[in-house]
C-alpha cells in the first residue's frame, strides 16, 4: 500500500476541494487518514476534543454503470446524448454582436502556442480555456501537452526514432537485514503522444498495475515458481513537466550539471546533451513535493557493456547513475542516462566530411561522412552524385603546362628557322660577292683571257691538295732561281672568300697577277 499526502494544515481551516485523476484503467482502492503532526499531545486534552475533519461529499464521474452527478446547459445544444463540441483547437465564449445588441456562444481557436484545457463545451474565458505548453511540449489533443519529437533550440533534434520503443534497466541487487533479495527494474517509455504505449509495472501484492512514463517494480526471488515475484511498484512519472538541452538556460546548465556531477557523469560541457523531466501527482511521507524523474539523452556510440546491471538495445542503452545503484540519491528524484547515436543533434551540411570519388562521363559519387557529435536526419542521403567537368582542375593545370610548353617550343623553333633562314641568307650573299670579285680581279687581265680561259688546274698526273685552315700557301718567286717559293699565309681577317686551287704566279711577267694556266706539258717556270 502507498500512503500519499494529500495536505498539511493547521488550526481552522475552509472546506477545501481536492481531485486526483487516475491515468488507468485498472480498479484502484482509497482509504482517507486524519493524523495529528507535530507534538503528540494527550488524547484527552480538552483542547483537543473537539478537533475533528468532515468529509462533506465524494463525488466522481465517468465511472462505469453508473449516471451522471449533475446536469448543465449546452451552449449549442445536443448531439445525441452529449453537448455539441466545438472543432479541435477551438472553445465555447460568449461574443457580444453589435447590430443586435446580445451576446452569443461561438467557437473561437486559441492563440497560437496555447492548447485547449478543461470542458470544450462549457462556456469559459480565454484565460480560462487556454493554456501555453511547457518548453519542449507542443499541444496534443485530449487537453494534454505532447514532446515535441523535433525540437530546435540551441540545436536541431529528430527524437522519432528513439522514442519509437520503450526501454528497461534494472538496478543492482539488494539485500535486506533478513538476508532477503530483491533488485527493482525501471520501464521507461518517452513519447508522450501515445498514452497507450505508456510503461507498466505489475505488483502482485495488490494484484493491481501501474501505468505511467516511467515506473519502478521490485522483484523478489520465487523458490516455489522458481522465478520472479514482482511487487511494490511505483509511478515515477505520470506527467512530462517540460524537455530542453543542457543550454536552454545559464540557470538551467549550472542545475542539471550539478545534478549529473552527483549522480556521477561527466557534465554536459558541450551543451548537447537534452532532458526530459517528469513528476507524479502524488506525495510520499518522504517527498512531500513527490517524486520525479529526469531522463538525459545523451549522444554517444553503444558500446558492449560488461556490466549486467545495464540492458542495452540496438539503439540506445539505459543507464542508472554510478553512485546511486537504485535509481535514486535521495528517495525522490530519479535520474536516467539514455545514451545513443539517435539522442546527437542533427549534423548541418559544414559538419559532414566530404570525401569525392573520381569523375567518370560527367558525374562524380560525393561521400558524406558524419562526425561522432551528431546524425544524418532520417530522409538525408549521404551518397549521391553530382556533375562535374570532364577535367579536374588537377587536369586542367596539366593540360594548361602542357599547351604552353608546347607553345614555348614552337616558338623556339620559329625562332630558329627564322634565325638560320637569315644567317643562310647572308652566307649565300658573301658567296656571291666573292665570286663576283674574283671574277673582276682575274677574268680580264690579258688579251688572251677569252681564249684562255681564267680557270687555274693542276696535271691529271699530280695530287690535288686541299687547303685547311691555317696551312700555308706556296708560291713561285722571282729573282733567285725557280726553286725558290713564297709562302702564301691564308686570311686571318675571318671573312668567308670561296677558296681556290693552287695559283702560280710568274716572277718576270709585265703583269705579276697574270694567272697561268696549267696546258698540258706546261711546266711552271
């Protein structure tokens, strides 16, 4: 049984109202309890005996087999056995018509941001009617905030596929001062948007379940069944209070650092980590403000976990915190680490690491890769191919290299030709010039010249010789017998003058550059 503090009070006080919702299906029992707090006083004191506390009326509606407790007016009339609704979103308000002078009931939506609360058939205020959703939360229907699976705060989440499944951890074993054993498993269940799926713990003592987002049960061995006898289960978290990342706040941050450094994490120094907090209706002796639960995602890599105190599943692992192995430091707050690939922010496209593939017939394959820190979004591909040029730009630099070392040698070779084709033009001349002057200097010298002819030659029978640079000519000279000759030295003024053959010239001619020529029998004198 769980005893719940309902209110604490002293001296006289009004007749109060109080309400509790249920959140199942499942039968449930109630027993009210007046205890005196504080002092314990004799029970015979005359300034006690007429202390007492009335309770006036038990009311409770939606029960099955029976009516109702009362009856109210619809403002639009019925709709077979119920008040006519207004559309989703919307509320009944009187709104005053100035050509008539009266005010009607209407349907009118509430602002954005803000959800439906209380009776969508009664006639209520704005104030009244509407409700803003906590950080985190969007408006669901059935008057209730949902998560929001795709929050973008400081970062960018998709929580979709996390929150597709629930998940299970189970704390360490215990022992009580009797020897007894006993370890308490924890069902955790996050998207608030499906009530159904809610998490169930089952105690066999009351023969009872518990339906809530997170709940605790404790199992104790069974020698007879030779298994697990499961009791004293315990809502954890009825209600999601409000989600939000580690930097939604400088207040925020310094709070549930401290409490992940006591629970014995590391802090979220990166600010990415996000936390989903819960809280029960219901109060404990022990926790007057009741329980609660925070639940921190965390972006991390599953690694296999030799530590049977922790379950993992293919996406995310549960963890209870290191220095507390129940769940819990102080009785009343709960904390859970989920730690997955799913739980890291959505990468932007200047996170991926872009890794090209080679360019075949225009198109190219570009890798994506994503870093540890965060994940593709679920419809994002990160293989695709794009266009590219048919060179790359390594390409084009060789190409280019290329073209102009090719253009360098053509022109060098132009160049050349262009050089040489001058240089031969120039040798040609000189040789012209030189056959013109010898043909002056030697073709006219005597009357006989055109008989003769001014060619020079030597007999068939003597060896020609030919003349090389720096060899010495010899020639016929006069005065001191015919065996003497003169040397002639060749030009060394480097002029090009076409060579000729061996000339002899006769030393006692009236006209010393007379050529003779060699007829034959002629001998040179």
């Amino acid at each position: 049984m769980i005893t719940l503090i309902v209110d604490r009070w002293t001296g006289r006080v009004e007749r109060k109202k109080f309400e509790y919702e249920p959140f199942d299906c499942d039968g449930i029992k109630f027993i009210w309890e007046f205890r005196r707090g504080g002092t314990i006083r004799d029970t015979y004191d005359p300034a006690q005996r007429s202390d007492k506390a009335i309770i006036y009326s038990i009311e409770m509606n939606n029960t099955r087999g029976t009516g109702a407790i009362g009856c109210k007016k619809c403002p639009l009339g019925t709709e077979g056995q119920f008040c006519k609704p207004c559309n989703e979103g919307s509320f009944y308000t009187m709104v005053w018509n100035e050509t008539t002078r009266e005010s009607h009931a209407e349907c009118v939506p509430c602002p954005n941001g803000t959800m439906v609360v209380g009776d969508a058939s009664s006639v209520m205020t704005v104030e009244q009617a509407c409700k803003s959703c906590p950080p985190g939360t969007i408006p669901g229907k059935d008057e209730e905030c949902i998560i929001n699976l795709t929050p973008n705060v400081t970062h960018e989440y998709d929580f979709s596929t996390l929150f597709g499944t629930g998940y299970t951890t189970v704390g360490s074993k215990l022992f009580t001062s009797q020897g007894q054993e006993f370890q308490q498993h924890f069902n955790l269940f996050f998207d608030t948007s499906r009530p159904g799926l809610r998490s169930r713990c089952v105690d066999e003592d009351f023969g009872r379940n518990i339906t809530a987002w997170v709940c605790r049960e404790t199992w104790y061995p069974d020698k007879e069944k030779s298994g697990y006898y499961r009791a004293r289960s315990l809502s954890l978290g009825d209600k999601l209070k409000k989600a939000m990342p580690t930097n939604f706040s400088a207040e925020f941050r310094a709070e549930i650092n401290t409490k992940l450094a006591n629970a014995g994490w590391k802090p979220d120094s990166a600010g990415t980590d996000y936390h989903l907090l819960f809280y029960t209706k219901s109060t404990t002796t022990a926790c007057a403000d009741g329980i609660s639960t925070i639940v921190t995602l965390r972006c991390g890599e599953i690694v296999d976990e030799t530590n049977k105190n922790n379950t993992s599943t293919e996406m995310a692992q549960v963890q209870i915190p290191p220095k507390c192995a129940v769940g819990t430091c102080d009785g009343c707050l709960f904390h859970f680490m989920v730690v997955s690939p799913l739980a890291c922010p959505i990468c932007k496209m200047t996170d991926y690491k872009r890794i090209e593939g080679g360019c075949k017939g225009g198109s190219m394959e570009v890798t994506l890769l994503p870093p540890k820190y965060c994940h593709p979004p679920s419809n994002f591909t990160t293989v695709f191919k794009r266009s590219c040029p048919w060179l790359s730009t390594q390409g084009k630099i060789a190409v280019g290299l290329t073209m102009a070392l090719v253009s360098i040698l053509l022109l060098t070779i132009f160049y050349c030709y262009q050089r040489n084709k001058k240089l031969e033009y120039k040798y040609m001349k000189l040789v012209e010039g030189a056959e013109a002057r010898a043909k002056s200097s030697y073709g006219n010298s005597g009357p006989d010249a055109n008989q003769q002819g001014t060619e020079c030659g030597i007999p068939d029978d003597e060896k020609e010789t030919e003349l090389f640079p720096n060899q010495h000519v010899s020639a016929i000279t006069g005065g001191q017998g015919v065996n003497k000759w003169n040397k002639l030295a060749p030009s060394t003024s480097g002029d090009n003058v076409a060579g000729f053959g061996p000339v002899i010239f006769r030393s006692r001619t009236a006209d010393d550059s007379h050529i003779l020529t060699l007829d034959d029998g002629n001998e040179p004198i």
